[in-house]
C-alpha cells in the first residue's frame, strides 16, 4: 500500500484493516478522476442523525490518517440539542473520564463507506466511527454498539440478515403566516395504496429518487406510493445487518436532501400534523443464517425452527424494553392504535400485518418482521435491541407462545404508550444493561427521559382548543 494512505492517529492505534487500506487507496484515485472539491465527513449520533465537517481535497489526505476532532458533548444532547448531563463536569456525570470538559472525541474514517453524492456538486461522503483521543473506544457509538451485538451473534454461530421497508412523508411547502414559518400542502389525496397514477403526479421526485439512491450503491427494490396522504415507502434488498443499517443512515438523509432540492419536504417522522389517517413505519424484516454454511436457521418442514421460535418468543419477551429503540420519539407512540396496520400490543401472527411480528414462512424465505419500529429511529440501536432480545430467547430456550389471530382484540399484553413508559420498560429490563452496558443503557434513558419531559412541559393545541374558552 503507498505511503500515503499510512500514518497518523490511524495507524498508531490500528484502526483500518487491509481491506479498509485497499479502499482508502481507491477512494484517493476516485477523487483525482472526478476532480471532487469537497468530502463530507460524517458520525451518526445517538439518534440516528448524521454529524460531522465538510472538508476540502487538500485537507482529505490527512483526515484519512488522522481523523478529525469533534465535541464528546454531541453525544450528551437530546433531540433538541440541549445538553442533558454536566459536560463540564469531570466525567460529565458518567463516569468516562475522556467526556469531561466537552473534550474530543475522533472521528475515523472507514473508506468502505466513501460515496459520491450525485446532488451535490462534486462532493463525496464517508462514513466515520468514533474513538477518544487515546485511541480507546467510545462506549456510546451506535454504530460500535451493534457491531459488537453482531460478534457476540457470530460467536454462537449465525450471522444476521436484515431488510429495511422505510415508509414517510412527502410535502409541499407553501408560504405561511409571516413568522410562523411554511404550510405543508399534502402531495396525494391518500386512502389510494399502490395506485400508479398516485405515484405518477410527482414521478419527478421518483425519478430523482431512483437516480440519486442508486447512484449511492443502495440496494434500493422498490419507490411505492403508500396508503395515507403524502406517503410514501422505499424498500431495499435484505443484506448483513450492518450494511443494511448503514444503508439507512445513507437513504434517510438521501431522501432529504433530494426532496429538498426539488422543493419538496420529505420527513421520516411518523405522524406530522396533516397525516392523521396513516403513520409511517419501519418494519424490519430479520433472519439468521449460520456462520459457517451461510444457510437459513429459521425454516422448518412445520413452519419456524427450534431457532426461530427462541428468537421470536425472545423479541415478544422484551418488546416492552425494545421498544425505547424501536419507537425512540414521543410522536412515534401516536402510532401504536389499533385496526392501523401498526401493532398496539405484544403478539405475533402467522403473515398477519396487525400483529407486532409477522412471521413470513416460507424455506429459505422465512422471516420475521417487526412492525413496531418508526422510520426515525436509529438504525443501529433499533436492529441491536432485536439481536439482543432474540439471543436471550434463544439461549434460554424460551417457549413460543400461541401466534393470534386478530392481534387488535386478543389480551396480548400493550405496547408502551408513550416514551416515558418504554423508557421505564428499558430500565427495568436487565437484559439490555447486561448486553449493552448498564452505564450506556442509563445515558440512553437519561437523554430520552428529558425528551420526554419536555414534551410533558408543552401546552399543546389540543389544550388550548380544549380548555381556553371552557374554563
């Protein structure tokens, strides 16, 4: 490998693999041939947003060896980007000594994840993990999270596959009252599932939709106009459970961005004003397959595997405490309503789409989907809590309960009803602090506890419509 692509923080702590050196060398002839100004160097944060600095081609070359700087306090902040913990606190209250202070954390590159962004001019991007500046990990790295879920898997013999079904909303904005910002003007009339004509009247985002995710090397299967006003649903092919959840970082801000250039608002938030008749979701599609054969473990001549049927019972066994990961945003719970085609209780069913799980069998196709995941949420975080709660089915051998026929009036246990109470849900589940971390199960909570008592704080319109001229 040349020189070039050696040294600096990098190398000093071993931090690229061979393959990762190869990359970083392609990555280098890509921008001389292109002619390519500017590198977008980006970390994903603790809720799934994307973070980082623009950085200019004469300055690439020495951010590749050496990474670049950035506040640890990103990764204290709620949604609002207020910090929760004293960061000027020694160790910011968290006992990790590298975050007092607002001190650095390092941004390193992984030259696999190096695109050209074919909307912005002359522009690429790369995926960056994080590590402090002794070279030692960031407990709080999403992306290092799963990552480490996905070696404890490897360790008991399977990998996992995981397909994404991202479903959200597409607006037009239009001029508002001065100061209170723009209206958003639906895009479809809604309660018209899959009509082609539906997806016709904005083919222009379509096609620039298509070109743009698959310009980007996204395993993008479908553009599918959904069932509620101005909504849509991208699916992509199921692939490695960590490709697929750097995949969706990559299509969410690719969705934005593009919608955004072409004067449309695309927002993955599940249920924006406007949108009552339909949330949005994600339902993640996930198997297992050995790691030494590389063949499907779920299937069986009788439906589910002993496998799948531990990994099932371990998903509804801790649905409650997941669901903090899965549902990560006070607006996500307004989805959780029965007869919505999303679940509202525990329960899994045999190809039903009300259920929270729908098993999908099939030889070498059977699946589990998921159906309680919001298009916001952190992909690393929402596929880890799967692995976690999967595993400990599986290796306690938990038994399957009976699967329900009409999962909206069965006396399956609720989902959690606000943030509030999934996070309560987390906190009192051992088996996420004994697989993530106790220290890192707290900081998630505790961020997530302050969103959530900030909305308590807000009068809403519903209150002000309710009780102003009543009381």
């Amino acid at each position: 490998m040349l020189a070039k692509d050696r040294g600096g923080f990098v190398d000093e702590f071993g931090l690229r693999s061979e393959a990762q050196y190869a990359a970083s060398a392609q990555m280098r002839r890509v921008i001389d041939e292109i002619g390519l100004e500017m590198v977008r160097f980006a970390f994903v944060d603790q809720h799934g947003l994307l973070r980082g600095k623009t950085i200019a081609r004469s300055a690439v070359a020495a951010a590749m060896r050496s990474g670049l700087t950035a506040p640890s306090s990103l990764l204290l902040k709620d949604t609002s980007g207020k910090s929760v913990f004293p960061v000027f606190a020694p160790d910011a209250g968290l006992g990790v000594r590298q975050l007092s202070g607002a001190g650095d954390v390092v941004l390193v590159p992984d030259p696999t994840t190096f695109r050209v962004l074919p909307w912005a001019a002359r522009t690429g991007w790369i995926l960056c993990d994080l590590r402090f500046p002794d070279g030692s990990d960031v407990a709080f790295s999403t992306r290092d999270l799963l990552r480490r879920q996905l070696s404890e898997l490897e360790r008991t013999g399977y990998r996992m596959t995981v397909g994404a079904e991202l479903e959200f909303h597409v607006f037009r904005p239009v001029a508002g009252v001065p100061g209170a910002g723009p209206r958003m003007e639906p895009t479809s009339p809604g309660s018209q599932l899959l009509h082609e004509e539906g997806l016709d009247t904005f083919d222009d985002l379509v096609q620039a939709l298509y070109r743009g995710l698959t310009a980007l090397d996204l395993p993008l299967r479908s553009i599918e106009l959904e069932f509620g006003p101005s909504q849509l649903e991208i699916t992509m092919e199921a692939a490695d459970a960590a490709e697929t959840a750097d995949a969706v970082v990559l299509c969410r801000s690719a969705v934005r961005q593009i919608a955004r250039r072409l004067g449309y608002e695309a927002t993955f938030m599940s249920r924006p004003q406007g949108a009552e008749s339909a949330s949005t979701g994600w339902h993640l599609h996930q198997s297992l397959t050995s790691a030494e054969s590389g063949q499907p473990v779920f299937a069986a001549p009788d439906g589910l595997s002993p496998v799948a049927r531990g990994y099932l019972e371990g998903l509804l066994t801790h649905a409650r405490g997941a669901a903090a990961f899965s549902t990560p945003t006070v607006n996500g719970y307004k989805r959780y309503q029965p007869y919505s085609l999303a679940p509202d209780r525990v329960a899994w069913g045999v190809d039903n789409k009300g259920a929270m799980v729908r098993a999908v069998i099939g030889g070498a196709g059977t699946r589990l989907e998921n159906r309680t995941g919001e298009p916001a949420a952190n992909p690393y975080l929402y596929i880890a809590s799967q692995l976690v709660s999967g595993l400990d089915g599986m290796r306690r051998g938990l038994a399957l309960r009976e699967p329900v026929a009409n999962p909206y009036e069965s006396d399956a246990p609720r989902l959690p009803r606000s943030l509030g109470e999934a996070v309560e849900a987390l906190e009192h589940d051992p088996v996420f602090a004994d697989a993530l971390g106790a220290d890192t199960v707290a900081w998630y909570a505790a961020i997530k506890r302050r969103e959530f008592e900030r909305y308590l704080l807000h009068v809403s319109d519903w209150e002000q419509r309710e009780y102003l001229g009543m009381f």
